[in-house]
C-alpha cells in the first residue's frame, strides 16, 4: 500500500518542487496539498499550487486555503528568492481550478480523522508541512484527536546550524516562531513522532542547469519541464551551475527514509530574542555534566533531526519521478 501522505505548502518555486515529488512517486498516495501564507501570499499560494497539479496531471488533488498570516508576526513574504508571483514568475499557463471552500485546517481535520477511523498504521497519514507552520498549529489544538490519524510529521524547517531568513533563523520557522514552538509542544502532548529536515540537509541535493536544460526540453508543459523551469530559474537567480530541490528534500525523506542520518535531539524555538528569534535551538551537547548545571533545563521536545544526507541518492530520486522514469 501506498505511503498516505499530506503537504502543506507555501508554493514556492522548491514546494513546487515537492508537489511534482509527491503527485508522481508510485510509493506515496499524496492525499491533499493544504496552503498557508508564506513564500507569497496565500491566495498566489494556492494558484501556484494549483497550477503545479495541472502539470502533474493529478487535476483530482484536493487543494485549500489555509492561514492568511501567522499567528503573531506580520506577514512577509519571500518574493526576492520565489518571484513576484511565488514561482519563478513563468510564463506558465494558469490553472483554471479552484481550491475546495472548506479552510486547509479543516480538510487536514477531516483526511486525518478518516485515517484514524481505520485504527491500522498502514492508513496513518505522514505530514509534510514544507512551509511555515501555522495550519499546523492550528489544526493540533484546535482537533487534538487527529493524532491518532498522524504516522508521523516531517517538516522541512528550522537548522541546529546557521540560519538563512536570518544569521540564526531559518525562514520557516522566522515566518511564525509561535506556530512552530506550538507545534513541537502539541507533539509532545500528543505522542507524534517528529523529524526536522532542516537547513543542516536542505541546500545538498542539487540539480545542474545542463540536467535542467534536458528537463525542460521535454515541452508540453509537463512534470518534466515544470521542473527544469524551476531548478533553471534558480540557477539565474543565484547565479549558480546548480540548485537545490529544496523542499522536495523532505518528502525523498518521507521516500527513502535511510539517505539521512538523523539525531533524537531536544530542540526548542526561541521566541523572544532580538537577534535570534526564530532560532531552533538544537542541544548537540553530548555530556550529561553541562545539562545538569544548566538553568535552562532541558527541552520538552525531543525529535529527529537530519544531520546529513545522501544529496545525490535525493537528487537521482527526484530526477527519475519528475522525468518520468518512475512512471
Ligand atoms: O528556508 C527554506 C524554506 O522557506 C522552504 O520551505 C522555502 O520554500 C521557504 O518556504
Ligand atoms: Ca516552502
């Protein structure tokens, strides 16, 4: 049986790239894609989303709008990495779709509590929040009782190293720090299993602009050239011979869960700092001696974080599916 599996997203030229990811891996039944304000506002989210779908072929996917704005913080978006329009600002035909009417929280609720109705892990949905995580912390207090519909949550966000939104904090969890602090306390409460793809793993999968190149030569807009314009519009942007699927890093996670190698570590989201907000705090401390003099006590949340990555095993999956090789 197929992996059951949701995304959140704030498509975003590298989400984009984990939409095609997860619409066309044979070992995922990607369920829903939920949309929250991120990269670009939430509207240009579910559009790019949208459009994304269209090009998979996968018109049948359940898409809704979720969370306009975080939860405290003002909304800022990403344009300067993603485009005006979110992604990559293509000359891409638009989908005509709509999203459905129901708010992503509640389609989550409601795909979630289906899957608990089965009470077999096999039908247990993996989350996959690829942006920052207010439908998600929304979705956990507001329906604690989805937990039991939940395998576990892969989220692409945070870094035990340095930041990028920031020198110490990743966008992600910059965007809404009080959405991810609720997040990895719900967890706790709830008994779900966490893994944090972070920064640490997010830039080493890579594709080249010449394996771009090729993407994009299959036309028709497809899969296949979608994702050639988005690694190629990257590689512009930044000036560089390759970039990175991002996103898309997080659900090859999902896929081959043996490419990385992970820690069980206490992490916790500073919330107040000047310099640091939005920092996640990963303890690598491994002598029990300092945490037992330490005023700050251990965190309440202990979860998998990637520390390393096979990048090209990731970047040779995400190449054969959005290709068509796994078809
Ligand atoms: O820091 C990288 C993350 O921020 C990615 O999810 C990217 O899409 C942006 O949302
Ligand atoms: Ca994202």
């Amino acid at each position: 049986m197929a992996l059951p599996v949701v995304l959140d997203v704030d498509t975003g030229v590298d989400d984009a790239c984990a939409i095609l990811l997860a619409a066309l891996h044979p070992a995922l039944d990607l369920r829903a894609v939920t949309c929250v304000g991120g990269n670009a506002d939430v509207d240009a989210v579910v559009a790019n989303t949208l459009t994304v779908l269209d090009a998979a072929g996968r018109p049948d996917l359940v898409v809704a709008r979720g969370a306009e704005r975080p939860l405290l913080e003002e909304a800022v978006d990403a344009r300067h990495v993603h485009g005006l329009d979110g992604m990559a600002d293509l000359d891409w035909p638009k989908s005509p779709r709509q999203p459905v009417v129901a708010h992503a929280v509640e389609v989550l609720r409601d795909v979630l509590l289906e899957a608990a109705a089965y009470a077999d892990e096999e039908h247990r949905v993996t989350l996959v929040p690829l942006a920052p995580l207010t439908n998600i912390a929304l979705l956990l207090r507001t329906y604690p009782q989805v937990a039991q519909g939940i395998r576990e949550i892969v989220f692409m966000g945070g870094a035990a190293q340095a930041g990028n939104a920031t020198a110490s904090a990743e966008f992600n969890v910059f965007h809404d720090p009080e959405a991810a602090a609720v997040v990895l306390d719900a967890c706790v409460d709830l008994d779900i299993a966490v893994t944090m793809y972070g920064l640490d793993v997010f830039y080493a999968p890579r594709i080249s602009r010449g394996t771009a190149e090729l993407l994009v030569s299959a036309g028709g807009h497809g899969a296949s050239e979608l994702a050639g314009r988005l690694i190629a519009f990257q590689c512009e942007r930044f000036g560089s011979d390759s970039a990175t699927i991002g996103d898309a890093g997080a659900v090859c996670a999902v896929i081959e869960p043996g490419a990385v190698r992970r820690e069980r570590l206490p992490v916790r989201v500073e919330l107040a700092g000047t310099w640091s907000r939005g920092r996640t705090i990963v303890d690598l401390r491994d002598w029990g001696g300092d945490l037992s003099h330490d005023p700050h006590g251990q965190a309440r949340s202990t979860i998998d974080v990637c520390l390393e990555v096979d990048a090209q095993r990731f970047a040779t999956l995400w190449l054969d599916t959005v290709s068509g090789g796994m078809r």
